[in-house]
C-alpha cells in the first residue's frame, strides 16, 4: 500500500511536523512525500528516514489549489494523509470532498491499515475508528508521534503540472521567532490571563528562554491581546504532547487542558490549590507567580541553564 503524505513547510523551511508524520505513515505503507514550491525544503525532506521519493510541485499557496494538485496524485495511493494542523484542516476536507471519501482526523494511534484512534468530547475520550473505504484520507495529530530519523536521499522528482486556484494569494503576515516550534517541543511554557499584561508575559518568555521552551498562551490570554494567536494551546489552538508542560498563571479550563494532555509531565504555577491544572499536575507550586517565576529563572540561570 502507498502513501502521499502533504509536507508542512513555513517561511521555506521544513517543519518538525513533517517527519513525525512520515514517522507515522510509514506504518501504514511505502511513504511518498509531496513538497509544495521550495526546492531547499524538498532537499531537507528527502533526507527523512522513509520516504520512498519526494515530489515537487510549483502550487500556489491556498487551500483549493493544493486539494485540486492532491486530487490529480490520488489514483496512485492508498492513503492520502497530512497533519492536523491549520492546513491539514483547511486542505484536507476539501480534498475529501472531491473524492466523495469520509476523512478521519486527528489520529493519535495507528491500529491497522484501517482502524485509527482519535480523541472526542474535547480529548476526554478516545474512539478507535473503522475505515473500510478502497481510499483513505487522513489528517495525524503530528504531537502523538515520534520523529522519523534523518540520513535518507530520496530522489526529488519535479512535478511539471501546476494547479490553479480560484482565489489570489495577496500577503502572509507572519510572526518573526527564534523559540522553538510549539507544536513539537519538548519544554513549553504557557500564559494564562492572570498574567496581567502583555510586559507581564515577558516573564512568561523569559522563563521560556533560560530553558530553551517554547510559549504558549490560553486563550484568554490571547484575547486580551497578551500573546500572539499562533501562540494559543488549546482545543481551538494548538495541540501539544511536551516532555515537559510549566504552566504559569492557568487555572485550567477544559479547552485548555484538551490540548496539553499529552504532556508526559506538568508543572503549575498557581495561588489557587484548587484549580482544575492543579488536580492533574505532576507538580503544584502554589503563590504568586511574580515571585516564584524569578526565583526558577535565577535558580535555572546558577545551575547553569540559561540558553
């Protein structure tokens, strides 16, 4: 059985996401990648342990497009799959649609060339899923899953038919970062609204970097304009499944805690012994966090941490 997987690339980079994908995928069949528009990032996916051969194509950047050019290689594969990020989301149902085929998404566990586990009820469930279709398309939490190795050369073949879209790319606004990438980090720091402020938060960043973390923020926090919104954990932001989850200022709503419940250890920062975070923390530290966030980055900085 063969499988197309949608490589994730920002800003012309690959992302992390990628290889946990092919890492993924690669149980269900011999894994093709496809790379849209960047000969460096078709470079950086050829070398991802499992991928049979990588496929670059000159698309442009919206989500009819990419459905339409995914449309025109399906007859080839079994399975059809990308993460369950905001473009898996956007792309993927619409290449559902033109196949007449019921997608499942936001797989978090392979059982069988055709059952899948995904969560449900905000992630306070999982059910496995029975797909008995000739065609599959798929979009895999990238978070749930190990990354696949590097020291592959898989050949890159250009693909020569370009697929129009029926709307005009005008910009990309983006956020410029040198912190990790939040979807796939092993340490992440998060924000709650209690914060106070958009210079509160910057101790919430700083924290970040002495520890070489990613941050991430509530949603209450981004709408009172604190954080970015590419910064937002939660059931209606981003999924993550860290090493290490500190959580500074979170009382712990059941959005929030739908996408951190992958995290393998969790750290609250808290002056309420009570709140939902603290009942599932491996550790509670309960006071001000104005207080206790300085501390843990003098103490990180004297044991030698700062990044």
């Amino acid at each position: 059985m063969s499988v197309l997987v949608l490589a994730e690339v920002d800003n012309g980079a690959l992302s992390p996401a990628t290889g946990r994908i092919v890492a993924a995928s690669a149980e269900l069949g011999a894994v093709d990648l496809l790379v849209l528009g960047d000969a460096a990032a078709a470079q950086a996916a050829a070398a991802i342990a499992g991928v049979q051969k990588v496929l670059l194509a000159a698309s442009e950047p919206m989500a009819d497009a990419i459905s339409g050019l995914l449309e025109t290689l399906a007859p080839s594969y079994t399975y059809l799959v990308a993460a369950a990020s905001t473009l898996g989301k956007d792309v993927m149902p619409r290449l559902a649609a033109r196949l007449d085929i019921q997608p499942v998404t936001d797989i978090v566990a392979i059982e069988s060339p055709n059952r899948f586990v995904r969560p449900i009820y905000a992630g306070n469930a999982l059910e496995t899923v029975s797909d008995p279709q000739p065609r599959h398309v798929l979009t895999i939490r990238a978070s749930a899953f190990r990354p696949a190795s590097g020291g592959n050369a898989a050949p890159v073949e250009t693909l020569s038919t370009p697929v129009a879209s029926a709307a005009r790319f005008i910009a990309a606004h983006r956020t410029e970062s040198d912190i990790p990438d939040l979807a796939t980090a092993q340490i992440v720091v998060g924000g709650g609204v209690s914060v106070g402020s958009a210079d509160g938060f910057k101790l919430i960043e700083q924290l970040g970097k002495t520890l070489g973390a990613a941050v991430g923020a509530t949603r209450a926090a981004v709408d009172a304009g604190y954080a970015p919104n590419d910064w937002q954990v939660g059931q209606t932001g981003k999924i993550i499944a860290p090493d290490l989850y500190i959580a500074v200022g979170i009382s712990g709503a059941l959005q929030h805690l739908a996408g951190i419940q992958g995290a393998k250890k969790i750290v609250a920062i808290n002056t309420d012994a009570e709140a939902p975070i603290a009942k599932i923390a491996d550790v509670v530290l309960i006071g001000d966090l104005f207080e206790i966030v300085p501390q843990l980055i003098a103490e990180l900085e004297n044991q030698g941490l700062k990044r």
